[in-house]
C-alpha cells in the first residue's frame, strides 16, 4: 500500500467543510473549539504536523479523513463514470460533496439518538412534538392552556 499525497486545496474545503461536526466532536469531550489552529495537510502545514493530539482523540481528524477520502473518491468517479467528464469547477462540487457529507453525519447522529432521519420540511427541527405537527396538535390539553 502506497501513501498518497493530500490536495492541500481539496484538504482546506474538507477542514473548513466540516467545522461544524468537528467542533461537536471536541464538545463531547468537554472541549469548546477545535485546538488545530492550522489545516492539517494545506500549504500551510502539508504535513499535519501541527495537529493537536486533542483532535486525534476527539475524533476530529477521523471526520476530516472519512470526508475527504468520500470527496477525493466522489471526483474521481466523475472523471472515471459513464460520461468520463472530470468536474471543471471542482471546488464548489468538492463543498457540496463535503455538505452532503456533513448532512450525513447529522443524520446518522439523530438516528443514533431515536430520532427520524430527517429534519421536518418547515423546519420544526428533527421528531414528532413540535408545535404545528398534526399530532401534537390533536393532543388534550389542560384547560386553558393555548
């Protein structure tokens, strides 16, 4: 097995690309903000050396590995499919692959959670119980409550 080089641009779009889910992920562990302060494998550290072990232990590194190796896989299949045209405008296509991604872990963590895999349409947020969901609606309610 050979070790290939990161994109330092594609690695950029990954990091800044999940910071949400990354964040979540130091937070479960009583952290408040990913410690990385420079993108691991970008112009600015190719190397990843100045990856904080916090990330590595939180999980953090482990997002941006799974992303990005589904990203750097996503276009080459673009490339490789049935049309064989690669993506011109890679970067927009990687944020929206890094994007789906993300919405992924989410609902994965809301199914982990007993949760409905998706969000309601309107935006009532995830599950049943919300105020404008027919069968909330329909509950008894105490006399005089609105």
């Amino acid at each position: 097995m050979s070790i290939q080089p990161m994109d330092a641009d594609l690695a950029e779009v990954v990091w800044w690309g999940t910071q949400t889910v990354r964040v979540r992920a130091h937070a479960a562990r009583g952290v408040s903000r990913c410690p990385t302060r420079l993108v691991p494998y970008s112009a600015s550290d190719p190397t990843g050396r100045h990856l904080n072990a916090r990330c590595r232990e939180d999980g953090c590194l482990g997002i941006v590995h799974s992303i990005y190796l589904t990203t750097v896989t996503r276009l080459q299949d673009r490339a490789t499919g049935q049309d064989h045209v690669a993506v011109s405008q890679w970067v927009p296509y990687a944020r929206r692959v890094v994007a789906s991604q993300v919405a992924e872990l989410d609902r994965a963590g809301r199914v982990a959670r007993g949760l409905p895999a998706k969000a309601h349409s309107d935006g009532r947020g995830a599950g049943p119980g919300h105020r404008g969901d027919a069968a909330y609606d329909r509950r008894p309610r105490p006399t005089g409550v609105a």
